[in-house]
C-alpha cells in the first residue's frame, strides 16, 4: 500500500497507511490471554512485553490463575510464553485507570467480581502493583489497573 501524505506544519510527513497503533498492550495481552483460555490451550505467546505486564502475570502467577511464565529477550519490545492451567474465567483492564481510595475499594471489589470468594483486582500504588487485598491490609489506594477471577 502507497503511505498516505499528511500536511503538518508546512512540511510533508508520510505515514504508513497500514500500520496499526497498539493503544493498550495491557489489555490486548489479557485478551490474548482469555481467548487462548477458552479455546482450551496450554500455553500463549504475549507480545509486546512490558513492566506493567510482567507485574500483572506475577500477580496472577500468586494466586494461581497461571502456571509458570517464561520472557523472551528479542531485542525489540519482548515477548512472554505464559503456561495456562485452565482457572482464567475472564481477566480484563479498567480504562481509564481510575483513583480509588481504601474505602472505595469494598465497591469496586463488588462490581467487578463475581463473588468475594475469588477474583482480584490489581492497583497500582505508591508502593508498587498489587491486587486489592494487600492494599487494603497496607491501607493505600491507588489506581485501578485490571482485574481477573
């Protein structure tokens, strides 16, 4: 495909006509994540890799919702081999990342899960991503990134 010309600021910038832009990587690898779920697989590739993303599988790895996850050094963005154990019934992102405070927290937990049995919520906070459990026991509030059960 011929790149498309676009006029800025009285110079010609060309921009590829068929390349996409990824505007959540975190969100596209739950996805991933949960369609290879379902469809009964063993283990998926995630690409690209982040921090964000590679604390987010440590905390599923924590409560047992994955196996073991392996990152692959390409060097350009990285990849992630994930080994699934068939206990993901939906994961997802919260967008935007919305503040919430420790009193919040109890309505959140109730909107999002299913039951208070399961399932987690992961924030970020000034002291680094955790799910909301130890967020509540360290008494912080942060930012809602995802949730999974």
């Amino acid at each position: 495909l011929h790149p498309r010309r676009r006029l800025a600021a009285s110079s010609l910038v060309l921009v590829p006509a068929d390349r996409m832009v990824k505007i959540s990587v975190l969100a596209d690898t739950l996805k991933t994540m949960t369609n290879a779920e379902k469809r009964g697989r063993r283990q998926v590739m995630l690409r690209p890799s982040s921090k964000v993303v590679i604390k987010f599988l440590q905390q599923m790895m924590k409560h047992g919702y994955i196996g073991e996850f392996e990152i692959i050094d390409d060097h350009r963005s990285g990849k992630i081999v994930v080994e699934l154990i068939g206990r993901i019934n939906k994961c997802g992102v919260i967008s935007p990342r919305y503040d919430v405070s420790v009193g919040d927290l109890e309505q959140w937990v109730v909107n999002l899960l299913p039951s208070r049995q399961f399932g987690k919520i992961i924030l970020t906070t000034s002291m680094g991503i955790m799910d909301h459990d130890e967020a509540r026991r360290r008494g912080t509030g942060g930012k809602i990134i995802g949730f999974f059960y």
